[in-house]
C-alpha cells in the first residue's frame, strides 16, 4: 500500500501542509493562516501558539478521508531567523520575534565591534545583521533579562512545532546555521560568536541532520494534531536551502532562481561559498556535506504588484504579461531601480527606495510595466555576477509564482544569459522539498535523486541574441543611477 509523507511549509502569513504519496504524487494542499503582529516601527513578533493551531488544523484537512496510519513522516521548510525561548518545558516564555524584526540594530554593532565583520562573514557566511537570532537574543538579555534568565533554549518556529509534537529540543545545520551563531565549516555553535554576544552556549538547542529523525509523535499530542503515536517527524530545513531540494539542485554546481514576492539566486556546493565583495550569503545546506549560497533581493513580484495597483487597476498579470510584449527590449530606455523595500543582495542598502529614470513623453503603460520586470531581471544579474566570479553559470532551474508568466522567463533569460529550465510545480519548491527530506529521512528514499518523482522539466527558455544588445548598453546606467541617487536615499530616509 502507498505511504504518505506530510510537508509542511511554516511561513510568515501561514503553514501549508501538503500531503504527497511516497511515489511523487500531491495528493492535497491546506494553508491555515496566521498573523503578524508588526509594532513599534521595526519590531515584528507572532504568538507560537498559532503556528500550533495552524499545524494541527493543516495537518488533519490534507488528511480528511485518508488513512493516518500509512503517513511514513512529517517535516518542514520553514521561516528562519527567528527567536522564541522557551522554558525547560517548552513552554514560551514570550512571543516569538520573527525575521522581519529589526529591532537589534545596537546589538549587531555591539557584535561587529568585538569580532570585525570580515571575521563574522567568514565564521558563519553572512553580514552581521539585525535580523538575525543571535542579535535578537542578546537584545532580549539586554531589555528582558528576567525572560533570558527563565529560557531553556532558543527555537526556530519548525523547532519549536518539533517540540510540541516530539518534545525534543533540536535544530537542524541550515537552520542554525541562519542564527548567526553557526561556525559555518565545523557545523557547530561558535564559541568565538557567543562568547563576543555574551550568549550562553547551552540556552542553544541540540544541533542535528536536516534528514534526522528528530522523534516520533507523543501520545499526548495525537489527538490534537491527527497523526498516530509513534509517527516519524523529521527535523527538516530552512525554507531557503529547503528550497534548492525543491528546485531540483542538488548536486555541487547546480545554481536556481526562485522568482516570487522576493527574488534569490541559491545553489548547491561542496565547499562554503565565501564572497569578497559579500554580496551573497551562505547557508548550511539541508543535504548533508553540502552547502547552500543565496543572494537574495527584496522586491521582485512585489514591485509587480506595486505597478498593477497604481497603473493597472482592474488587469489581470496575464493582460500586464501581454501588454510587456507590446513594448521593445529595454523599454525604450526606461529604467526601473527595484528597490521599494531597501535591499539585501546586491546593495545592502535598508534605506533605498524606487525609483523611475529616463521617462520621456513617448513612454505609456506597456513601457512602465516592462521596465518593472527589466529592473528586478538587472538586479538578479548583478546578484548572479558574484556568482560568476567563482563559478561558470550557463543553465539554471527557475521557480516562483512570478516566473509562470512566458514573457517574464524570457527577460530574466536575456538579461541573466543563461538558460533556463522550469518544472511543472514553479510554486511548490519548498513543500517537495521538505517531502524529500521526509522520505529520505525515513529510509523511504535512498538519496535526494529521488527529487525527480516530484517534478518533470518541460519547458527551456533560452536568450535571444537580440534583445540583449539593449540590454548591455542599459545595464552600466542601471548600476551608476543607483550610486548617483545613495546620497539621496540617506535625506529620504531622515525626512
């Protein structure tokens, strides 16, 4: 009898499960959704107890009329970068401040002073940041040292829904390895980070395999999450590197570009990807002895939806895909900097904002549209030029909700020079990632080959030699408008 194994994708606005049989096949998907509490200008925390309720009602509606007990395993991609402590007996302690909260910034410095940020880069491959846990932690011993006191251990939000279910307290390498308190070589927490951030070693949790088997379902919990005692819950990932997995890349080499609400470039390698100039990132990756480089951008479709709802009310993205055609490559030289929520990779600039450059009478709608999809696409090739330093890049995998559209694939094509190759499920990425993890984890699987039960490559989109002559000569003005305007961005962001 076919088995099941359970993803569940524990997001920022909500878990989707999704059920999938041991042989590939998406059986059922359910989001339950939950809030965001966003307060005090930078500060963004969620109550751990929705994403429980969230977990068990997704759980039992993929399950409605299935048989629980053929469920092989459970796992997750999940939000990273959070800080939620928890008590001896999981209890939490407060709500959970999740990646989006930036209210560290005195944190982060007082990290960078001590160590040097070269030297944080090259411990746990990433820029020293706010949103990261570790900097989250020492704010809370800072502000609530009653609660610092009281925490057992940090958790991740897929760790702290591993608890509830199994009562283990464990993380896994990709996650840690997003705390900001991972020696990324070692796969171990760094003494010389917690020691400079005045953390206590043992406030961190049990470091394991994404493909553990963090414990099995307690009879307590059961009932309430609709899965026998005893069922197999396996630790799981980060969404970012539970997203390679998904995106068929999973040997060294093998690059993606997931285009959503953000944007990011990740791949697989054998070796940490360190950046001089450190424009991406590295993650831990969920294979074991592999690594996962991201560089990921801000805002890809949600500068698409910013042109839909301030020029194109009431169109459809099909109607603003075929009003792109209509006008050249290049957009008769209108240039959009995607920048509308500051920027990560390739600026790292929080204070940019967007702009329009070179409008002139003869441009309409059709020009204003494409120039949005042209700015995201020149963004992502400055992201993918770090890349090529180190790496001959000619073919990716593209995924996301945004890269559905034919004419949006060909831009990034003829802007990035590479082709591309998408699979049937652009927007499941994460969830059949995390039914990887599960069936390997469990033995159901004997490698992540098993990727290809999951998805069929059955369109290939290449460059066309003649758009990107446009292209080329509108890509240094794109980079100098962005230095021109740094200047300006730092007065908008004092007014």
């Amino acid at each position: 009898m076919e088995q099941f194994l359970i993803a569940h994708d524990l997001g920022t606005s909500g878990d989707k499960a999704t059920l999938f049989t041991t042989e590939g096949r998406q059986v059922r998907s359910y989001t339950a959704s939950y809030d965001v509490h966003f307060f005090n200008g930078n500060y963004a925390e969620q109550d751990p107890e929705n994403w429980w309720d969230a977990v068990c009602e997704a759980t039992k509606a993929v399950l409605e009329g299935e048989d629980a007990s053929r469920v092989a395993a459970m796992s997750f991609s999940a939000q990273m970068q959070g800080c939620l402590p928890v008590d001896k007996h999981g209890r939490p302690l407060r709500d959970s401040m999740i990646w989006a909260d930036m209210r560290a910034v005195k944190e982060a410095k007082q990290l960078e002073d001590a160590i040097g940020a070269d030297r944080i880069y090259r411990i746990t491959g990433h820029r020293v940041a706010a949103s990261y846990s570790i900097e989250k932690l020492m704010w809370l011993k800072a502000n609530e040292p009653e609660v610092y006191e009281k925490t057992y251990k940090m958790l991740q939000a897929k760790d702290y829904i591993i608890q509830r279910a199994t009562g283990e307290f464990v993380t896994d390498y990709s996650d840690a390895s997003g705390t900001q308190a991972l020696d990324l070589r070692r796969l171990e927490w760094s003494d010389e980070i917690l020691n400079a951030a005045g953390i206590d070693r043992e406030k961190l949790p049990a470091l394991k395999r994404s493909i553990d088997v963090a414990g099995y379902i307690q009879d307590r919990v059961a009932g309430e999450i609709g899965l026998p005692a005893g069922t197999p819950v396996v630790c799981g990932g980060g969404d970012g590197p539970v997203s390679a997995v998904g995106a068929a890349c999973i040997r060294d080499g093998e690059f993606y570009l997931t285009y959503g609400t953000s944007a990011w470039i990740g791949g697989t390698t054998t070796e940490p990807f360190i950046d001089p100039d450190k424009t991406v990132f590295c993650f831990a990756h969920v294979i074991p002895g592999k690594y996962m480089p991201c560089g990921t951008m801000q805002a890809a479709g949600s500068s698409y939806a910013y042109i839909r709802r301030a020029l194109c009310d009431g169109m459809s993205y099909d109607e603003m895909n075929k009003l792109i055609e209509k006008s050249p490559a290049g957009a008769q030289n209108l240039i959009f900097l995607p920048y509308m929520l500051g920027e990560r990779s390739p600026r790292w600039n929080p204070n940019t904002s967007a702009a329009f450059l070179g409008i002139k009478p003869e441009h309409e709608k059709k020009d204003y549209i494409r120039a949005v999809i042209e700015g995201v696409a020149m963004n992502m090739e400055l992201i993918l030029k770090a890349y090529r330093k180190q790496a001959k890049i000619e073919r990716m995998n593209l995924t996301g909700g945004g890269a559905k559209g034919e004419v949006v694939s060909q831009i990034l094509a003829d802007v990035l020079n590479v082709d591309f190759d998408m699979p049937d499920c652009v927007e499941a990425a994460t969830s059949i990632g995390a039914a990887v993890i599960a069936g390997v984890g469990v033995g159901v699987f004997d490698s992540f080959d098993e990727i290809k039960r999951f998805l069929k490559f059955e369109k290939h989109v290449e460059p066309k030699k003649e758009n990107q002559k446009a292209y080329e000569e509108l890509k240094p003005i794109f980079d100098e408008a962005y230095q021109c305007l740094v200047p300006l961005y730092e007065k908008f962001a004092k007014l």
